[in-house]
C-alpha cells in the first residue's frame, strides 16, 4: 500500500477543528505564507486542511512520498516543556504525543512533525529566542521529559522515538494582524513571480485565497472516499494557487482602466487638457472602486449601473452621460455634494465600460 492509500485508509485521531466554522485565521495564513516559499521555489505541493492534523503537507497530489503534520497553535504567553508535553484526564494525549501518533502511524514513511505558533519558546540552553529549532535542540531535561510523554501516551518505546524528526517553528505572522502580515507577503509574492507589471489587487487576492481555504478546511473527513478526492476537495496546490491567480487576471483584465476610457472621453469631445486632468480623476475613482469598503463612489457606480440603457449609449453618448449623472444626483443628493463633476462622470463612463463587458461575455 503506498502514502495515497495509507492516508485514506489509516482512521484520524479525534479532529475537533473541522467542525468549528473557521474564518481567515492563523492557521489558514501560515499555510498560505508557506504556500508562497513554496511556490517562489518551484517546489511541488498540496496543502490538507484538518486532515490527521491541523494542516498536512504533501510532495505531490498525484504520488506523494514527502508529508509533514503541522499543528499551529496560538498563545499570548511563551511555551514551557510542560504545556507541550503534559496531559490531562479530560487531554489525555497532549500537544508532542498527538504529534508523535502521526510518526508512529506513518513510521514507513518518515513523517516530518512540525509545531508552529506565534508565541516564543523557553526550552533552549542560550535564549528562548530561537525561532525554528528541532526539538533535539533543547535542553536535555526536556527531551527527557518529551520521550517520558511521547513512551507514555503513545506507546512507543525508546528505540522509536526520534525527537529530530519534530521541529519548533515561531512563525514571523503576529497574532493580531496575521492578516496585513500575509498580505504583504503576498505583495512580495506578486513582485518577485510577476515583476512590477503585474496589477493585481493584493485585497481580492487574499479574499479569494481565504475563501478556497475556508472551503477545503470545511469539507467533513468522513464524506472523503479515497486519495483523489481527499485532493481536489480538501487539498490546495501549486495548480490551485496558480487558478486562483490566473482567475483573478482573467478578471482583471475586463476591469475598466484609462486605455479604455480614454477613446469614450473623446467621444464626448474632451480636450487634451480635459483629458489629463480626467485620467488621474478616473485612475482615483478605479483605487476607490476596488476597495472592499463602501464608499461615495461605489454608493454612486451602483445607481449608474442600476440606471443603464445599452440603447441609449449607442444613441447618444453625451446625452446620456450627462442626464444619468442628473438623475443619480436627484436621487441620492447626500453623494450628489460629497464628488466632484468630474468624478460623477468618470464613474459613469466607468459603469457603461464594465456593463459592456458584461454584455459581450
């Protein structure tokens, strides 16, 4: 039986997180930060969410032979010897020795453990600053005291225990802004695989980013029927990360932007200075149109869009630009104060560019 099979086939230790409806949280954003080193190296990958463990790492989604079980854990005090291996009549296994189930079940495949935190840890000789260590690196009471937990609650004995298999890993990801965090890794992500041509939006991305995994992370072990499921419905690899990216630049690209505003703005016989002052305008008003927050723009692009006559544009541009900004400006009057002239056009323009695209899909 190979690693594919035995996944499916070897039954889970008690997995609790599945079922609690988790957002965008610290889990989700290392496992995508490590997705992005991943990706930037080329390296082949499948992330599992809650499956045996918080997050599984796969070599392959097609034949692996790699995996590693990684447990993420926040904190807001450091982490002792005692709260990693110590248990408890109502936790009977504790934080190593549920780790160390995964390297005993899957022995014949050499198990990488990993336990990642945004907390610090106090078990090393010099400093508990180190961030990433093994956890044959700390002081020599503790991997006595980890063994005595690991012999003890999982049942293995001696010879099997191998602490250099299981690494501490302090993540760089806050606990409180994990998510600005992760954006800028994905800015840096962007620059480094796409260059400065790229233009993507860093917020739609890592909503889109979000919502695949909160998806896959909600998926019920039970319902997965073997190893090509366990994939394609609880997996997130190089292929879907790239899809993701590859959708949102399919959209990106029918997005309106000046090269397409420009020929309507001379169609309703803007001079070139007019034209200058009108693209920063329009430029502003796609920055303010792409956000995820409502805002004056937005409140006035929904009645353009809400108000737009195909024949009418074709009929007369002019007319119709200027007697839609009219009526948005009756009915909203609060917005009709809050933009300028110019704005409220390049908001139409705008919205009959978008309505376009629609329409030729």
């Amino acid at each position: 039986m190979g690693l594919a099979e035995t996944l499916v086939s070897i039954p889970q230790s008690e997995r609790g997180g599945e079922i609690a409806q988790r957002g965008f949280d610290y889990q989700t954003c290392w496992a995508l930060s490590q997705m992005l080193e991943y990706e930037l190296d080329e390296k082949n990958y499948v992330f599992i969410f809650e499956y045996h463990d918080d997050v599984l790492i796969l070599d392959d989604e097609v034949s692996p032979t790699q995996l590693t079980f990684a447990q993420v854990k926040t904190r807001e005090k450091h982490w002792t010897a005692s709260t990693l291996s110590n248990s408890t009549k109502k936790k009977p296994v504790s934080i190593i020795g549920k780790l160390f189930i995964h390297h005993k079940n899957f022995a014949e495949y050499s198990p990488k453990l990993l336990f990642v935190t945004n907390a610090s840890f106090n078990l090393c000789e010099e400093n508990g600053g180190k961030s990433c260590f093994g956890a044959n690196e700390v002081k020599v009471e503790y991997q006595t005291s980890f063994k005595k937990a690991i012999k003890d609650q999982v049942k293995l004995d001696d010879s099997s225990i191998d602490l250099s298999v299981m690494r501490f890993v302090q993540s760089s990801l806050s606990l409180d802004d994990h998510i600005t965090h992760l954006k800028g890794k994905l800015c840096d992500f962007l620059s480094k695989k796409f260059g400065d041509s790229i233009s993507l939006s860093v917020n739609a991305l890592a909503s889109l980013l979000e919502q695949a995994c909160r998806e896959k992370s909600k998926v019920k072990s039970a319902d997965i029927i073997n190893f090509s499921e366990l994939i394609s419905r609880k997996g997130f690899s190089s292929e879907a990360l790239n899809g993701v990216l590859d959708s949102l630049n399919e959209n990106n690209s029918l997005k309106p932007d000046w090269d397409k505003a420009s020929p309507l703005f001379n169609d309703l016989g803007k001079t070139s200075l007019q034209l200058i002052i009108l693209q920063a305008m329009f430029s502003q008003v796609c920055i303010d149109l792409n956000q995820n927050t409502k805002n004056p723009s937005t409140v006035y692009l929904e009645y353009a869009i809400s108000l737009y006559d195909e024949a009418s544009v074709h009929s007369d541009l002019k007319l119709y630009v200027t007697e839609t900004m009219h009526k948005i400006d009756a009915l909203c009057p609060d917005y009709a104060l809050t933009l300028k002239s110019g704005k409220k056009e390049c908001i139409v323009v705008y919205s009959i560019i978008q309505k376009l695209f629609e329409g030729g899909k």
